[in-house]
C-alpha cells in the first residue's frame, strides 16, 4: 500500500484511490495503472507531455530550475572534468569507474573498433546524395545480422554494449569519408576515442590528422552533454521497441530514426541553415524574429524552446562558453556565431519568448562548434546520435533487466466512424 493515495472522483459519483509515487527528487506521480481495470476509464495524453513511462535512475532533469545531473553528477562537473568514455561507463554501469575499470573499458572500446570488412559493401550501394543519418541507421541494424547471438536475449549484453558503442563511432566516420569520396581510414589504437574519431574523420592516406586537444576537448563536451536526456523522443522510441524483446542494435537504429527529426536531434542542422539564410539575406534579426512571431511561413526559432526546459538549457550554456573558447584558439571567426548571438539577445528580450519560456536549448550553439571543427551539416544530426548513444544503451539496459518491464502499449481514445457495412464498389458515390 502507497503512503499517499490521489482521489479521483467521476462524474457518474465513483470515486477511486490511487496511489502516489514519489521519485528520490521528491518529484509525484499518480500511479494509474489500475484505473481502467477499475473504472474503464483510459487517460489521455497526446504528446505525452505529462505521462511518466517508466522509473528510472539514469537522468534528472528539473526543466524549471535549469538542472541536468547523471546518476545525480551535475552536467557542469561532467563536461568540465569528465570524458565521454568516463560518462559513457557512468551512464551505462550507474557509478563513475575507478582507474583500472576505465582503462579496460577504453581497452575494449579499442579493440571493438572494426566494423566487418564485408559490411563495406553496403557503403557502395548507397547514392552518394544518402542522408548520413539514413545510411547511420541502416548500417547499425545490419549490424544485428554480423553478430547474430543477440537475437538470444538470455545471452551476455556487455559484449554488444561495447560493439555498439565502439563502431558506431567508426560506421559515422565512414559514411562520411564515403559521401566525399575519399578512402575510409581505419581506426588507430593508439588514440583516445575522440581523437580516433576526429583522425577517421579528417586523415588521408597521404598525411595523417593530428587533433588538436582544444578540438578533442570540445568533442568530448560536446558527447557528453548529448549523451542522456532521459525519456526524450528517441530514447522513448528505443525503450518502446526493446519493449517487444527486439535486440539492441535494432532498438538503437530506431532510435537514431526517431532523432532524425527536425523537432529533435535535427534541429542543430536547422539552426546553422536558418543562420545561413539570415545572414544571406541580408542579417536583419529583428525582421527575423517578427516573422516568427507572426508565424510566416510556419517557421519556428530553430535552436529555441524544450519540451522541459522553461529556463536556460544548461547544456547551451557550456556550449555558449566553448563556442567562445575554441574560436578564440583556432583563431577563426564566423559570421554566424555573431547572428547566434545577436537573435539569442533579440529572443530573450522578446515578450513573445519570454512569455512562453523559450530559451536556447542544446542545438542552438553546437552546430556552430560542429561547423568550427570541420563536420559538415548533414553530419550534425550523426553527431548527436553518437553523443547519445550511451543514454540509448542505459536506458535499454534499464528496461532489459528490470523484471517489471511490460511491452509497450498505450491506449487511444477512437474518433472514427461507428459501425457501418461495406458498400459495394458500384454503389458508391
Ligand atoms: N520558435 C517559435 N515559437 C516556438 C518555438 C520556437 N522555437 N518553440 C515553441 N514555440 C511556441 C509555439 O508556437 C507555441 O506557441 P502558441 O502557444 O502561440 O501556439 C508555444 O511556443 C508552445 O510550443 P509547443 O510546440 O507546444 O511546445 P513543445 O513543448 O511541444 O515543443 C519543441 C518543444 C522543442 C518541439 C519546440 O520548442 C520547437 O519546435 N523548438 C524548435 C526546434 C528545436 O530547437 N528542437 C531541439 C530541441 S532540443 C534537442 C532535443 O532534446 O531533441
């Protein structure tokens, strides 16, 4: 029995007890679960915007106050002082790793690196104008038909949490020297596993790429602040199909579909496109932001607004501070980091981003930094499902080796037509 109880009362006098669950934050939830077998009474949500699916002890996030924590660690600490391997661990295995257990994981990430040679046939059958996220998606899922003892789902999942971890770094990287037409470079063991991303990304055959560490400290920032976001739409995705007992590499390739939208993890390649036109056209901000008030064109402030976060996303503002550092080292300058800057002032002056709580959110800033370090756009929604991937795996884990796991159903309230007969084709008007 629940120490606290929620009344609900009907309008035809019923009235039904339902019990309270209170999360470690303190945060309430009225557990309905028994409300249709009670009542036949379903609730309804759309969009999700109030309904806890799960209990979880991987993320906290506390939209209102600007809070995002990792097994309870501030993201501040962690993208200051951690390393996307280090949090990858902490968010996967729930405590931050002692010196001998990062070394063997980074040891196996390492040796995990090689994606099958014969899955580079799948590259050449790809039209060189392929989405990276599209190619990203379907070479993860094949991945399920090279190491096919996953489809056991009593069989060890470290091994495959590893894999995955590891080659989709690779697989990223390769799509892309793919879409350029240049060679795939195999990864180095002797690099950390930024710096081996960045030299598959950006060496050649003929001169090795030697990473900057401002550039590689920015990688890891930059992962690590994408890495969980609790039950966001592509982790939501990738617990509803693991749900079903699907395998792992399934359930993340859904995943980085779900992210694919521009709602969600495409949203940081809008924000540079939508800089770009503002800069194009002339750079008048102020024009910008009325357009989008007066919703012409249906347009939307890319890289502004969260579902959570009625505050500053605190994952902007770390990226809001790298933008500064890296363009002061590299030296470079971009016009579109001052329109960023100058329509995030305009914004949050603006009654009609104040009053809704709009606020830049991760998106607005990385694209800018992606587009500093040399990943071109269409690889920027890659990005991020390589930043998310450990948030994937947790969350799947979680849901694996919870023995309350039940398959994911909701309920729906129907609004076609009642009953009627089939007509036949000739007498239909
Ligand atoms: N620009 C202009 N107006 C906006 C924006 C925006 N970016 N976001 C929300 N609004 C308005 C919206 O038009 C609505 O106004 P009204 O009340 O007049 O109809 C009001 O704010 C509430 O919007 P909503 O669509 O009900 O809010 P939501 O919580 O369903 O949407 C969101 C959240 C992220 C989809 C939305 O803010 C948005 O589309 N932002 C731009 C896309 C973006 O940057 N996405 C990345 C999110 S962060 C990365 C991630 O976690 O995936």
């Amino acid at each position: 029995m629940a120490d606290k109880t929620a009344k609900l009362t009907l309008d035809d006098g019923r009235t039904v007890n339902l019990p309270v669950v209170v999360g470690t934050e303190n945060e309430h939830a009225i557990d309905i679960r028994s409300l249709r077998a009670d009542t036949g009474y379903v609730t309804l949500d759309t969009g999700f915007m109030n309904t806890g699916a799960t209990k979880s002890a991987i993320t906290y996030i506390d939209g209102e106050a600007g809070i995002l924590r990792y097994r309870g660690i501030p993201i501040e600490e962690l993208a200051e002082k951690s390393t996307f391997v280090e949090t990858a661990y902490l968010l996967i295995h729930g405590q931050l790793p002692t010196a001998t257990q990062l070394t063997d994981f980074s040891k196996q990430l390492t040796y995990h690196s090689m994606v099958h040679e014969d899955m580079h046939h799948f590259y050449a059958g790809f039209p060189s104008s392929s989405h990276p996220m599209a190619v990203l998606a379907a070479m993860v899922s094949s991945m399920s038909a090279y190491y096919p003892d996953c489809l056991d789902r009593n069989a060890p999942m470290e091994l495959h949490i590893t894999r995955i971890l590891s080659k989709v770094r690779t697989i990223a990287a390769f799509a892309y020297k793919k879409s350029i037409g240049q060679p795939i470079m195999y990864p180095r063991n002797a690099l950390t596993y930024c710096a081996n991303f960045l030299h598959m990304m950006y060496a050649v055959p003929a001169e090795p790429y030697e990473p900057d560490p401002l550039v590689v400290k920015a990688l890891n920032q930059l992962l690590i602040l994408h890495a969980d976001h609790e039950q966001n739409c592509s982790t939501s995705t990738v617990r509803l199909v693991g749900s079903s007992g699907a395998n792992v590499y399934a359930a993340v390739a859904a995943g980085i579909l779900a992210l694919w939208g521009p709602l969600h993890g495409g949203a940081n390649q809008e924000v540079v496109e939508m800089l770009e036109d503002i800069s194009t056209s002339g750079g008048d901000v102020k024009k910008f932001v009325s357009d989008i008030k007066d919703k012409k064109g249906n347009r939307r402030l890319m890289g502004f607004g969260h579902r959570v976060y009625k505050n500053y996303d605190p994952r902007a503002k770390v990226l809001k501070k790298m933008a500064d550092q890296l363009f002061d080292h590299l030296g470079v300058s971009d016009p579109l980091l001052d329109v960023a800057r100058e329509l995030e002032e305009a914004a949050l002056k603006d009654e009609y981003f104040v009053g809704r709580k709009l606020y830049p959110n991760v998106d607005f800033y990385s694209g800018i930094i992606y587009k500093a370090i040399g990943i071109p756009t269409p690889m920027f929604t890659v990005m991020f499902a390589l930043g998310r991937l450990p948030g994937w795996i947790a969350h799947w884990k979680e849901m694996v080796e919870d023995p309350s796991t039940k398959i994911g159903r909701p309920r729906q309230i129907y609004s076609g037509e009642n009953q009627r007969p089939y007509v036949d084709i000739n007498d239909r008007t």
